[in-house]
C-alpha cells in the first residue's frame, strides 16, 4: 500500500483522488501534511479528519510504510534506530550529537549495499533492495520525533545513496519541501563512495546537496583493493566528474579518508591524496576505522591506527596543503559509527 509520508504537501493533494479513487477537496491533503509535520505516523491520530475518510485511507494506503522502531542509546548521546521494513529487511538510521551541540541524522538509502568496501561492515550484508522514498523520509521523521532540534542530515547510512538517486530525490523534496518539514537542502549532505554517473546526475538535476566522497586512498592500485568501486570508477575519471559538480554546485568537497592502521597512512598516501585533491576545493576528513571484528583485508584483520600515526598522517597533509579535519569518533557503543552499521 502507498505511504503517504513520501509525499510532498502538493504531491498528496494531487494523489489523494487517484489512492481514494474519487474527488476530495485539496485542503484535506494539505490537512494530512499538517499531521505528518507534527508527527501523527497513523490516522486515528487525524482528529480534524472525519472518521470515515480516515477508514477509507486506512483501505488503500498506509501513513508509515516502516512497520517498528528499536532504539539504542549510547552515552556519548549516539541513538541508533533499528528499522523494520514491511518485507521484513531491517535498516539503520542513526542521530548523532557532537560537541557543538548539532545533531546530525544519517540516514540510509539501500537495505545491505553491493559494493563491497573492505573496511564497511554494510558491505559484508550484501544487497537486498533500494529503499523507497517514504523509507527514507521515515528514518528522517523518527529521529525528528525522537530527539527534537535536527540541525543536519547526512546520507550515508547503509547503501550507496547514488545508486538509488531518484527515490532519494523525491525524498529530499518531502523533507526540504517550506510547506512541510522546510528543512534546509544546504544542511544535507550526500556521501558517496564515488559513482561517476550518479555525481554526473547530481550536478544535472539536482538536488544540489553538499558532496563527501569516500576515498579511502587516492594511490589507484591500493584503492581497487580497499573499494572495488574504483575498478569501474577510476581515479582520473571520477576526479573530473568533481570538478564537474563543483562548477555547478558552488560548495566545497568533503574527501573522507578511513584510515587503516599500516594500510593508508603512508607519506605516499598523502602525497597521493594531495595530489588528487589538487584544484578542488575540498576538505579532508580524516576518519580513524570504527572496529568491526571479523573484517579482513587480504587475510589481515583491519585495525584503528594509534593517536600518534593519525596525528602525523594529518599533519603530513596539512604539509602538502590541506585542510584537514578529524572525525570524533561516535556510536560505537551501539555499532552506530561509520562503518559499522549493520552489526546488530
Ligand atoms: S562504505 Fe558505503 S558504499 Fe562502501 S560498503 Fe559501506 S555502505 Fe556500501
């Protein structure tokens, strides 16, 4: 059945008489939104709606189409939401609180994800399916209504979210939508892990979102082995398609960097990184591995480098021009880190 929690305020006046199959006056779509925007998730909670339209849409679409949360705390204030799908799949969205006092929703677009990343526990689930619209707009409203006074989105959750760009689409337009939840499209930003054609549509129809590209490496040879995705989307190719995006999208790039303890974090490594980053304007956010035992690279487990290797794999960037900043490291108490989401 249809959710309308996909929906825009415009989008469900123009629905409603397909879903009912007959004419209704547009202000009840627009009194439907109105729920939503304050929270209702089901229609009994739509008082100002008469109770037999609320019966006639209980027949023929639902308000949520994810069927259950559990919650899980973690004390640095990390929530992590393990969400149930109608066809069983569970995903993850996760609401995190730095120091600043922002809180950050990530959230995913893909249950498991196909492609792979070494150091990514998502990768190990494989992939069962593209998220829907209202998949992604419900992870948005349950933090919302979780933990009031959202400042950010990012998504990056599981999946890659350029693999499923028009669902998110429509996504981005529920949530930034000023007749509904009016949230800022210059407070989302998109990570990817670098699919040319996905950045090459982003640049052309949008939504123009902040870009964080993971790179993990930028030595061709060690990035093929870390993120499979660079087999098919080579370095060169996928550099030029930044700088696409940045001439149509005027932000600055994020170019985030799992580090790896004895992997990643050579001199060469950011003399490689800086000579990608070269006529970008891009920052550099350094993210030391959020460990997921069992993960392996060529037969080694994966380790967190220590303080002092990050430390002087950053300022080894910052040499070479950088900009550079470092990821707190949040969640891991719930598995709720970059990284590790899929762990439960
Ligand atoms: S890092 Fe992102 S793209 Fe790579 S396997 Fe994990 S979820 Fe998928």
């Amino acid at each position: 059945m249809k959710a309308l929690s996909g929906y825009t305020p415009d989008g469900l006046v123009r629905a409603l008489p397909d879903l009912l199959g007959r004419e209704i006056p547009a202000y009840r779509g627009r009194q439907i939104s109105e729920w939503l925007v304050r929270g209702a998730s089901s229609f009994d909670q739509m008082t100002n709606l008469p109770r037999s339209l609320r019966e006639e849409l209980s027949r023929c679409s639902v308000v949520y189409s994810t069927t259950g949360q559990e919650a899980l705390e973690d004390g640095d204030g990390t929530v992590k939401l393990v969400i149930s799908l109608h066809d069983q799949a569970k995903i993850e969205a996760v609401l995190l609180k730095d120091q600043e006092g922002r809180k950050t929703a990530c959230l995913s677009t893909q249950a498991g994800c196909p492609m792979g990343c070494v150091f990514c526990k998502t990768g190990t689930l494989g992939f069962r399916r593209n998220l829907s619209a209202a998949e992604i707009v419900e992870q948005f409203l349950r933090l919302k209504f979780f933990d009031q006074g959202l400042s950010n989105i990012v998504i990056m959750g599981m999946g890659e979210p350029l693999l499923n760009l028009e669902e998110l689409r429509k996504a981005v337009a529920v949530i930034e939508d000023p007749d509904g939840f009016n949230f800022s499209k210059r407070r989302i930003t998109l990570s990817s892990c670098g699919i040319i054609d996905g950045i090459a549509g982003l640049a052309e129809k949008g939504p123009p979102l902040e870009l964080a590209i993971s790179i993990a490496s930028a030595d061709s040879e060690l990035r093929s082995r870390l993120m499979p995705v660079n087999r098919s989307n080579p370095l060169d190719k996928l550099k030029t398609a930044l700088l696409d995006y940045q001439k149509t999208v005027k932000r600055r790039i994020t170019l985030e960097l799992v580090l790896l303890r004895g992997i990643n974090t050579r001199k060469e490594d950011a003399t490689a990184l800086a000579a990608f980053a070269k006529g970008l304007e891009s920052v550099v956010n350094l993210i030391p591995w959020n460990p997921v035992p069992g993960l392996l690279f060529e037969g080694k487990e994966l380790e967190t480098p220590s303080t002092g290797e990050i430390s002087s794999f950053a300022s080894a960037l910052e040499e070479r021009g950088q900009h550079v900043t470092i990821r707190y490291r949040r969640g891991q108490g719930v598995s709720g880190a970059c990284g590790q989401l899929g762990s439960l």
